[in-house]
C-alpha cells in the first residue's frame, strides 16, 4: 500500500489519558479508604476480644486472689495457739468468747462457728450465725469437694469455709466455720468490670453469685473457670459498629482528600518535568548511598526546594562519614582501641596469602595470669587499666608491619611477619618488661606476668583462622600448665636461630 493511502493512527488526547489516570487513582484510593475501613473494623473487633480474654483472665485472678485471702484466714485462725489450747481442754464458754472475739475482727464474716472433733456445736447457732444448711455441711466427716453457697436468708448470703483443728500431734480437735459474705465477691466483680462491659460469677449450678452491668443484643462473650471451688465467670462487651454519623465522617474524609489529591495532580502536571528531574536527582543519590559512593550534590531549579536538597546533600554527607566511621568501629574495641575479632577475621586471609608464598608468619595468642584475681581484689576498673597498659606495650613494641588484636575479655592475638623463633621469643621478653613497667607508670603495683603459646601460619591453602588459634590456644595451655610468665613456640617450623 502506498504511503498516500496509509492511515495514520488516532491521535491520543494527552489531557484524556491524564484526566483517566487520575480518576483511576481518586478510585484506588476511595476502594483503598474502604478496605482501610473494613480492615479496621476487623482489626478493633478482634483487640476487643483479646482484650476481653485479658479481663476474664483479670477478673478470675481478683475473685482467685479474694478466694484465697479467706482460705488464709481460716487456716491462721485454725492454727491459733491459744484457740488449740482452748479446744484440747474443751471449755465451751471460753472458745465462745475466743469465737465471738475473732468475728468481731472480721467484717466480711456472717457467722463464725466451732464444733468438737465429734461434730457438737459450741454455743448456739443461730446466735453464731449457723444456719441448719451450715450445720449440716459442718457436721459431715469429709465436707465435700464444691463448697456450698446458702442464699436462704437475704442478706445473709454467704460461702462455708471450714478448716480442721488439730494439735500439734496432728490429731483432730475439732473443726472452724468461717461464712464469708458473696458481697465481698460483688465488690471484686464491680472494681474489675470495665465501662460498657458486663461480668457475671456463677457457682457450680450455673446460678448467679453476683453480676456487674447488663448488656443486650450482639456481643463477645468468653468464660473463664474456677477449679478450686467449681464456679465459673462470663464476662461480655458489645460488638463494636459503625454507625451512620462514622459512615458519613469518613466520606467527608474521603471525598476531601480524593479532592485534594486531583488538586495537587493538577497543580504539579505543569511543572512535573522539572520536578520529576530533582526527584531523579534524589533517587541517584539513593542509589550512591545504598552502593556505599560518594553522593553527587544535588542541584535543584526551584528556589523552594533548594534548602531541602542543601539538606539532603548534608544528610547524605553525614551519612557517608557516619557509614566510614561505622565501619572503624565495627573493626575496633572500644576500651583499648586494638582492632577486635572482626577485624582479625578480615586481616587474617591477608596474613595467610603472605604464609603461602612463604614468609614467615607468626600468630601468637597472651594473655594476663591471674587477670581474675585483679578484677576481684582490686575492681574492674584496675582490670581495664590492666588491659590498656598492655595495648599501649603492644603499640609501643609492635612494629608497622604487626598486628595486635584483643579477642576478648584478657585474651590478645599478634600477627608478626619476617621474625624467626629467636626473634618471636626476644620479642617477647621485651613485651614482659615492657608491660610491668606500663603497669607502675599507670599507678598498679603488680607482678602480673604475661603467658603466651606461638604458632606459625601454615604455607599451604586450607589452614583456617580457627585451626591457627587452636594451635596457638594449645601452646598457650602448655605455657600456663608450666608455670606462666613464659611463652610456648610450635615446635617444627621456622625454628632458625632458636634456643
């Protein structure tokens, strides 16, 4: 076909495209608002029933913690000595008195009772406040495993607590009666009960004990157990909802920033080339950053914007020093200023590229006799002053081509290159005479001696950092096992000049 009858494809309206890919956006972000809503809703519904786990296992621990407060005093009342005394003579009208006297002492009581090891009462029930279904329960010889709840008089309502006597041959002497009040149960329940919540403590029956709040219509509930008295708690909170006044909020929300968001669009699609180019600007120097590269200035055409790129060149700045000074860091130890492990691990390969083309490397691991007794009898700063006077021999001693690193606590590694064994051995001599006299002129009078074990970096590929200092670590073992303030060298290698 020829080019006068081509057709030449429709043009495309710049302003259509940009005026659909906005309304696309403005329809992401409605559809994002709704999902942020539903996921919230779904978020707030499942922290409420946490929460609600949280105050059932809240509420079961203050009923616990009042259940065994009443427990405690009936066993201290039962182990009083005076009350055991009373009861082996067996004077009615003096374990009344001593009955009467207690109660008086416990407001939170409805009655207050004593019976003989034949199960008589001791005085008059219902003066003690012993109703015939306490008694019943008193008198049993084994009282049963759910402990029972009397609702019979209002007012009156209680819980049985029964302790047994016995003296201090453990025979049984007769048996306590505390009642304790369910009010007290009520005030637990009422303190612990959230607003908008409702709490509800059953006995073994499933009937109510006591109650705090009411709620209707659809609600989270959750159950939590008693096993020591077989009760059980119901606590529930309302389904939280969104009503229309929230509903209309957040479309108000929505549609207000939908119309910001076309606003700044429009606003930003006429200069969007310029823009566009500090932004490229911007991620570059990111892309320098994250490759760890000097971060070109960036230059900016906007009057508005160049105190911020004049930030993000400072920022960027800072972050490569802190990035460089970072990195000394990781490679160096903080009290003596020796490079640590790390920067053993990163010298080492170095050290053994040298060993296999044969020179001789040494690798020799000290550390200070008897350092624990120093940090004990003396402190751990005499300690640390220890170990700096040992770095400072070390750079003192140490030549450029050497290398001293502290591992940890007491425990210090040297690379030395071109020494023999006679060499490895003068130089150690130095370092123990050096390092006493560090030791005086930082204000430690002590003899603490170095030991030392010496290994040579094999000349051959495959000798690993580990089985370096494992040899070395061996020689060390051999200088304390003789003594200490001495130096081991392996045996085998490089031993030209060595006595």
């Amino acid at each position: 076909m020829s080019s006068r009858h081509a057709v030449n494809p429709p043009l495309i309206s710049l302003r259509r495209r940009f005026v659909w890919f906005l309304a696309g956006v403005a329809g992401l972000f409605v559809a994002g608002m709704a999902l942020s809503v539903v996921f919230s809703l779904h978020s707030g519904r499942a922290a409420e029933k946490r929460l609600l786990e949280l105050e059932a296992a809240q509420v079961q621990s203050s009923v616990m913690r009042r259940w065994n407060d009443d427990q405690s005093v009936v066993e201290s009342l039962a182990r009083d000595p005076q009350l055991i005394a009373l009861m082996a003579r067996g004077h009615p009208q003096e374990i009344q008195q001593w009955a009467a006297s207690r109660q008086a002492l416990l407001p939170n009581t409805v009655g207050l009772a004593l019976l003989n090891a034949r199960g008589e009462l001791y005085g008059d029930a219902e003066k003690l406040g012993v109703d015939s279904y306490c008694l019943n329960y008193l008198q049993q010889d084994v009282p049963g495993v759910l402990v029972p709840i009397h609702r019979n008089t209002p007012g009156r309502e209680h819980v049985d607590r029964v302790a047994w006597i016995r003296d201090a041959d453990g025979v049984v002497l007769g048996k306590l009666f505390f009642g304790v009040k369910l009010s007290q149960f009520l005030r637990v329940i009422q303190d612990s009960t959230q607003p908008g919540h409702a709490i509800t403590l059953f006995d073994a029956a499933g009937i109510s004990i006591a109650s705090s709040g009411y709620l209707t219509g659809d609600v989270y509930e959750t159950h939590a157990v008693l096993p020591a008295m077989g009760w059980s708690l119901k606590v529930q909170a309302p389904i939280p909802r969104l009503n229309a006044g929230g509903w209309l909020q957040i479309l108000a929300g929505m549609l207000t920033l939908v119309g910001v968001l076309v606003f700044l669009v429009m606003v930003t699609s006429k200069m969007r080339r310029p823009i566009l180019q500090d932004i490229q600007s911007g991620l570059d120097a990111l892309a320098c950053l994250t490759r760890h590269e000097s971060v070109p200035p960036i230059e900016t055409r906007y009057q508005e914007f160049a105190p911020v790129a004049a930030d993000i060149n400072r920022i960027a700045q800072q972050l490569h020093d802190q990035r460089e000074q970072l990195a000394k860091l990781s490679l160096t130890d903080a009290l003596t200023g020796l490079p640590n492990r790390r920067a053993l691990e990163t010298q080492f390969p170095h050290m053994q590229g040298l060993a296999e083309r044969g020179h001789q490397v040494s690798l020799v691991s000290l550390d200070l006799d008897h350092f624990k007794s120093v940090n004990d009898q003396l402190g751990h700063a005499a300690g640390d002053t220890a170990l700096i006077a040992l770095a400072d021999t070390f750079a003192a001693l140490t030549r450029s081509s050497d290398m001293a690193y502290r591992l940890a606590g007491d425990e210090f590694i040297v690379l030395m290159c071109g020494l023999d064994n006679a060499g490895v051995m003068a130089w150690y001599q130095r370092l123990s005479d050096r390092f006493r006299s560090e030791l005086r002129a930082k204000g430690l009078m002590l003899d603490n001696t170095l030991s030392a074990g010496q290994t040579w970096l094999l000349n051959q590929p495959g000798d690993t950092m580990d089985q370096a200092l494992s040899r070395a670590d061996q020689a060390l073992y051999q200088a304390k096992a003789r003594g200490r303030g001495q130096i081991v060298l392996e045996v085998g290698m490089h031993q030209d000049g060595a006595g």
